[in-house]
C-alpha cells in the first residue's frame, strides 16, 4: 500500500513538473517551432523529456544579461575611445547600421588584418607575439590540452610571467574539462591569473551542453590581438593522424580595433570573476601607418535579446551583391539564415558553402545533409573539404566584408555559444579571403547526390539528425 501511494505521488510529481517545463519552455522558447517542439514532448514523454531539458532547454542568461549590464556602466566611457577612430561612412561600399548594431561599437579605421593559415603559422605568430610582451598578455580559449602543444603556450606564458609581464588566462569549463591540474598549477605558481574553477558560474562540465564560450581571444599590450578558429592542442597542429591536415584560420589585429576585441575579453573575465580588470589594461592604440583598413569585432552570445550570431549572418548575406563564400566545420543554420542563403543564390549571387568531408561530431554532420537538397536548387553550391579536416570560420562577401572567427554556421553558435568574429571593409582583404578560399575550393568536391542518393544511413539519419537542430 505504501509503495502504490509512493508510485502514484512520483507520477503526479513527474506530470506536475513536466507541466511548469511546459510553462517555462513555451515563455522563453526562441522560436514558435522550438516552444511547440518542448511542450509536446514534454506532456507526453515527461520521463525522457525532463531530464533532456534540464540540460537542452534553457535559452535565458539572466546572470550574464545582469552583468553584462553591470559591465556596460564601466565600458561605456572606453566606447568613447572607439568613437575617436570612426570610420568616414561615405568611404564605406555597404551599410554599415547593421554591423554596428550588432556589434555595439563603431566601424573603427587605421587597423592591420593579417590572415594566418593553418596551426604552425598561427601559433608561431601568436607565442612571437607573447614573446615580445612589455606589459600584459590576455589569453582565451575554448579548448586548451596538456599536450605538447599546449606546453608551448605554458611555457610562453611562465616565460612571460618571468619577465614582468601580467598574464591573464581563462579556458571553457566545458571545452576543456580535461586540463590537468598540474598546468593550472604551473600557471598559477608562476603568478598568471586564472578563473577559480569551484566559483565561476556558466556549465562546469561535459554534461552542460548550453551557455560554452567558444571564442579563442589572444591580447598583447592592448596593440595585437588574435581569434580564429584554432584551439590549442596537438590536432590543431595536425598532428592526429585521423584528421590529418588540420586546416584553420586565425587573424592578427593591431591598431583601434583591438579595442574592441579587448573589452570583450574584459567582459568575459568580469563574468566569470566579478573582478574589474579594466583600469589594468592599455586602451591607448593609436591607428597603424597607412593605408590602415576599417574593421569592426562583434561578439555574441546567449544573453544577446536579438540572437545576434544568427543575424549577423542574415545581415552579410543579405549584403552580398555578387559572391557570399561561406567556410565552416558546421552547417544546420536556422530558417532565417536558409532563407537569406536562398534568396541570396536566387538573385544571381553566386553562393558557395565549404564543409568538411572528415566526420567530427557525427550528428551535426548528419544534420547537414537534410538542408543541401533544398540549397542547391536555389543554386547554392555546398562543397566537402578533402585536404584534412576543415575547421575554420570564415565569410567573404563581394569585394567589401571580410570575416574570420569562433563561429561556426550552426544554431549552437548562434544561440548557445558565446562567440567572436572580426570584420574587415577592405577591398584587399576580401581579396586575400577568396584567394585563400580558392585555394581551399580547388581541394574540395562539389556536393551533386540527392539525398535519396546517398547512404541509407544518411537518408534516413539526416532528418531524424535534424529534429536536434536547435541544440546542434
């Protein structure tokens, strides 16, 4: 008898919460389709659906939003300084309004990008870089091993630390759960300032799958900034022989814009630690000698009200007049962001989406099949990579925006993620994009199979693979 009453009050308890997810789902849901989506499930398989939306579900960042407000009262008189080296609008082939809003900073002139590819030019680039460090070094990655390659960033930093130098270091919980306790404690021994690992809030491991700063940030005395795509670890470097050629982008910032990127990076630490680095740093970057190039950094995460990853990229496609040449490990946009792809291709723009052939994340890979059909008869060109595996985040429209950063082209990134990406309003710089897309494309196969020509794995995979696309 006790064991019927105890029964029935977990199942009453179980539909009693499933029904207040309910509630909660259908309030803060993104999309109607996502909130729909949760409260079916929710109601009819509650024991399944419960669990999985404890770790899926939740899409508000209250604490971020509070602190980013918090921190916003102490970065608004630095955006002046941004103000100081605004772009001459005239000078600029496109509108601008979108870019800036979503960045909350102005088109900033004066400033270097330089495309580095592949992990041994762009750790070689970034350890010169904290090598000749007088002052401080910021450093920010989503993954960081204790494999030889991550030793080399240890060292660099220890190194750094011994000249006199302040080093800031802060990794993802999540990405790099697996760090070993004796490199945090090299660093902290060596007096780098770390993130106490028991306080910080945000996902503490594996299992939280939502809210991962996936941005790889590297600030040198306030005058060089890096981001891109590239961890630290060996396979970056290409040294995993199931990936082989580990192909990435990072670019190398100087001049007003690494600012932008530096306040950001502030930002991160002041959530994380609650501890104002501002007042440490160097905000004095004069402009770089001429021809110095237009550049903006917008930063996105969770706690955006606009979900500004995913129009970021309706705002650059909606831009392009003659070619949007899209790279990215990962392909399940949104519909917002299929649509714009669309209608994009449809009006003569020549629209080319480089993916990789090598298998990462299986179902993100299996996602991405359910969306080419649909593409490609718009006239949408999706390739597979087959020179390694292809990891970086890169966009060039026409001859006018070229971008480079963490996001990937996927509604994790656009909603979940926090991330960063540089933009440069430079004829040249686009030109430097595509040639090294082309480059790219000439090691790539045109995607032609239907999916009803593909494995029956893939046929009958992608869709279902698809129904995850929220959280993938």
């Amino acid at each position: 008898m006790v064991w019927l009453i105890l029964s029935t009050a977990a199942v009453i308890s179980m539909w009693v919460l499933a029904g207040l997810a309910s509630l909660q789902a259908a309030r803060t849901a993104r999309t109607p389709q996502g909130a729909i989506g949760w409260v079916v499930f929710l109601l009819s398989a509650p024991l399944l659906a419960l669990p999985l939306y404890l770790i899926f579900g939740h899409r508000k960042f209250s604490r971020y939003r509070n602190t980013r407000q918090k921190a916003d009262k102490i970065l608004n008189a630095l955006r002046v300084y941004s103000d100081s080296h605004t772009q001459d609008r005239d000078a600029l082939p496109l509108n601008e309004a979108p870019f800036e809003r979503l960045a909350g900073y102005p088109i900033c002139n004066g400033n270097r990008f330089d495309l580095l590819v592949d992990g041994p030019a762009i750790t070689e680039a970034m350890l010169a870089a904290i090598r000749e460090a007088s002052d401080y070094v910021l450093v920010q990655f989503y993954i960081v091993r204790d494999d030889s390659h991550g030793r080399q960033l240890k060292d660099a930093l220890i190194d750094a630390r011994n000249r006199g130098v302040a080093v800031w270091f802060m990794t993802d919980a999540v990405g790099s759960h697996g760090l070993s306790t004796t490199f945090r404690r090299d660093l902290e021994k060596a007096g780098v300032n770390l993130v106490d690992p028991d306080t910080r809030p945000g996902p503490k491991h594996r299992f939280h799958l939502n809210f991962r700063n996936h941005r790889k940030t590297v600030i040198v005395d306030g005058q060089i900034g890096f981001t891109g795509g590239m961890n630290i670890g060996d396979e970056y470097m290409g040294r995993d022989p199931h990936y082989g050629r580990w192909r990435d982008t990072q670019v190398r910032l100087e001049g007003p814009v690494v600012q932008q990127l530096e306040l950001g990076y502030c930002e991160d630490w002041f959530w994380l630690t609650e501890d104002p680095i501002l007042d440490l740093l160097s905000w004095e970057c004069p402009k770089v000698s001429s021809p110095g190039k237009p550049a903006l950094v917008i930063g996105t995460g969770p706690g955006d009200p606009n979900q500004n990853g995913s129009m970021l990229y309706f705002s650059a496609i909606s831009a392009a007049r003659t070619r949007i040449w899209i790279a990215s490990p990962y392909f399940v946009p949104d519909q917002d962001v299929v649509a714009a792809l669309k209608n994009a291709a449809m009006r003569g723009v020549e629209v080319r989406i480089l993916l990789p052939g090598i298998i990462d994340h299986y179902a993100p890979w299996l996602a991405a099949f359910s969306y080419f059909d649909d593409l490609r008869a718009a006239g949408v060109q999706i390739f597979r990579y087959t020179g390694g595996f292809l990891h970086q985040k890169v966009f060039v429209v026409d001859d006018c925006i070229a971008a480079v950063g963490t996001m990937n082209l996927d509604n994790r990134s656009f909603r979940l993620n926090f991330e960063t990406m540089a933009l440069c309003f430079d004829g040249e710089t686009c030109d430097a994009v595509a040639a090294m897309l082309d480059t790219d494309f000439a090691e790539a196969a045109l995607i032609k199979e239907t999916l009803d020509e593909q494995t029956w794995q893939i046929r009958f995979g992608a869709p279902v693979a698809r129904l995850l696309a929220p959280v993938l």
